[in-house]
C-alpha cells in the first residue's frame, strides 16, 4: 500500500520493535504532543516560532476610514469645489460638504461626508473646480479603505500553532502587537559518534569527513531548534554512557551507533540511562536502524533562565521541560540515512514539541516509474519537472550527491511508484 496518506496510523501499544514508515513518524508526533512553555517575546524576537495563541486583532484594521489613493476625497456627484489637503499621519479634517472636495493622500483618513475618492489621474480642475475625467462614473465608496475592512478589534486572525514567519510578524504590528506568545525553542544537543570523523581537512585512510556535523544544525534550527551542543564522543561506551546522563537539553539527537555493530553502543547507553524505547528500526529505506527513546527528567536546566512573563511559562531556572518531555533521536551514521532518519522522527517530534499545527501532506505526480524497496518505504531525492518529479542519481545511503540537487525527498511505497501515480513529498533539507 503506498505511504501517501498514512500519517494517521498509530504506533503499536506491544512494544517499539520495528515500525512502517508511518507509523514510525506517527510515534513521533505523539512523543512529542506535550508542547513546550509559552513566553512572551518582541516581535523581532519571534521570528520561526511558533504562535502559543491564537492571533488576534487589537485593533480594527484599518482603524479608520482611509484613502486607496492619492487624489482628492468628494462628497455627493460633482463637480466639487476643492478647499484644503488631507495628509497621512493627520487628524480627520472638518465635514464634507455636499459638492465640495478636498486633496487627500494615499492611507490618509477620510473626512467625514466624503463618499468616494477621486484619483489623481482621473481629475481635472479648472480654477476651484474639480472634475471627473475617468472613462467610468464614479461610485459610492470608490477607491476607500472602509474602516475594519481587514479585521475587526478581538478577531482571531491566526490560530496558535501557527509558524511566525515575515508576514506573521508584519499582521501583527499592524493589528496593533509589540509582543507575542510564542513557544519556547526545544533546546537540541547533537552527538556525533565515531572515531574515524574529522572536522576538518582531507581525510586519510580509513577515515572520513564528519557530513551531519555541517548538515544537521542549520537544519534542526530551520525546524525551530535551539541547538545548544554539537559535540564529537569517541567509540567508547562510558563517554556516550555519561554524554546521555548528562545531557540537559530537551531533544538529544545521536548520529550512528545504532545498529549492532562491535562499537554500535547507543542501545546499551540507552538501558543504563534509563531510557525507554519508543521506535526500535523503520521499515525505511534507507534509515532503517533509526531509534527514538524517552530520557529521564533532566536534573538541571539546559536553557537558561525562564523569560516567560506568561502564565504557564514553567518555574524561573528551569527549562520548561516535563518529567517525561525528554527525548532521544538516534540517526544511522550514513549521511541520506541520517537524513531520513530526520524526517522521520526528528522533525515530527520537534514540531509537535514546538506546538507547530500538522500540515496536510504535500502531492505531486511521477513523471517516470520511481523504484523502490521490495517491502520497506524508500525515501528518494527527487525534482520537479513540468510533467512531474523525478529521481536523481547518487541516492545511496553514505551519498549526499543527489541530495544536494534535490527539491524534496519523494515517499516511495514498497514496490515503487509507477509513472502519473501521486507521491507524498518532503522537503530536503
């Protein structure tokens, strides 16, 4: 059966064990469903996260009636006799008059007794005269802003879970905020594993260059992460045993050790940190060793003091974290492993920790047959052509060459896609 459309299945109640695709990142989404505390924060401030309210308007917008054009604002049929000018930014002018006029700007506030606005281009004055050249009457209400055209005062213009983005932060201005309740950032702390990853330089033999230390952070922080930590542990089970006690942050993600390899110790670190496993494996290609575990409490905080000045903003010192709100992502160390590890569990679960609302799943057609996996979901580069998307070469699991040049990662149902058949889409990172 194909993916498209399964978002909704749950998890299994038996136990982690090896999850589909969907239900995998169902699992996650659930994991997650305790969102974070609220704080109130400067409009600047908020931008990528997420609103904890629903928008509203303090204002009617616009707050009066205004001009939609330089001109001059009439009252009754003309001609007018034009007295004065009316500026943006002034104080309503004396009442119109039937059969007068006055200059008026673009956003400036209509005098009382003016029924339309006459535009620049479309009048003529002879002496104190004005009149209408425009190759169609003029009409009540013409080129006026009526006063709440947009909203009125209290209105629910966005619900909470909303993104703040540019425009958000611009509607809110306008309706009159300086503020907004929005979700604390999850704090993330990222572990490479292994001892064969350098940082920088050309690798030598039987090394290679760490990719998901450059590749994950920008992209954790894109999903509306704090990153706190990027730190690199070393194949020893004690290091990664005591990174995991340690770690204070909301979201751990882990990058290899998951498999069962002689250095794989993620399982084991996991037991002894008490830790319970959420999703042990996807029937995903590739990614297919990804985990998600709960942690314990942490201890102490990991983000600093509260800023809430909210109710509901958590107690001053701690993070905002729950018992319970603690999680572990872990990643196959395969670069497009890790990557479909991601947008699997790690995104779900930090959308939902951030109270983001679930987006409805984007479609597009094949404009070629896409292969996929015998009996897992395969999560495949792709681009957008006119007839429809297309696979791309260098999609094995350590390769990130046809990642680089994808628009999106296409869910690919066990069997494959044949061409014209619709597929769910994901955005690449």
């Amino acid at each position: 059966m194909s993916a498209v459309g399964q978002t909704t299945v749950a998890a299994p109640s038996t136990g982690p064990g090896v999850l589909s695709w969907a239900q995998a990142r169902e699992a996650a989404r659930r994991a997650g469903l305790r969102p974070l505390p609220a704080v109130g924060l400067p409009l600047a401030e908020a931008l990528g996260r997420t609103l904890a309210e629903p928008l509203t308007a303090l204002t009617d917008l616009p707050a009066f009636d205004t001009s939609a054009m330089d001109g001059w604002a009439v009252a009754g049929p003309g001609p007018w006799r034009v007295a004065g000018r009316v500026l943006a930014g002034r104080a309503a002018s004396a009442p119109l008059a039937d059969g007068a006029a006055v200059e008026i700007a673009t956003g400036a506030q209509l005098p009382p007794g003016a029924t339309a606005v006459l535009r620049r281009e479309h009048g003529r004055t002879d002496g104190t005269l004005l009149h209408d050249c425009g190759h169609q009457s003029l009409t009540t209400g013409q080129d006026v802003r009526p006063r709440g055209q947009e909203c009125r005062r209290g209105e629910a213009l966005l619900p909470g879970g909303a993104l703040v983005g540019p425009a958000v932060l611009g509607l809110a201005a306008a309706c009159g905020h300086d503020r907004l309740a929005v979700r604390r950032r999850p704090v993330v702390e990222l572990l490479v594993l292994g001892d064969e990853l350098l940082a920088s330089g050309v690798p030598g033999p039987g090394l290679v260059r760490d990719a998901l230390g450059p590749l994950l952070p920008p992209w954790l922080r894109a999903a509306g992460a704090e990153v706190a930590e990027v730190r690199s542990v070393r194949d020893d089970f004690g290091l990664l045993r005591d990174a995991l006690r340690h770690s204070t942050a909301d979201i751990v993600v882990t990058t290899g050790g998951t498999a069962a390899g002689p250095v794989d110790f993620l399982h084991r670190a996991l037991a002894e940190a008490g830790a319970r496993l959420l999703v042990d494996g996807v029937a995903v290609r590739p990614g297919h060793p990804m985990l998600l575990a709960e942690l314990p409490s942490a201890a102490c905080p990991s983000a600093g003091p509260a800023r809430s000045g909210l109710p509901g903003g958590g107690p001053a010192g701690l993070p905002g974290g729950l018992p319970g709100g603690r999680h572990l992502v872990g990643l196959p160390g395969n670069p497009l492993a890790a990557v479909a590890g991601t947008v699997t569990l790690a995104l779900p679960l930090l959308h939902a920790r951030s109270g983001r609302s679930a987006v409805t799943p984007a479609l597009a057609p094949t404009a070629v047959g896409l292969p996929g996996h015998p009996v897992d979901t395969r999560l495949l580069p792709v681009r957008r052509t006119a007839d429809g998307v297309v696979p791309l070469a260098f999609d094995g699991p350590a390769m990130l060459r046809g990642l680089a040049r994808a628009e999106a990662l296409a869910v690919v149902p066990p069997g494959g896609a044949a061409a014209g058949e619709p597929v769910e889409l994901l955005e690449a990172p």
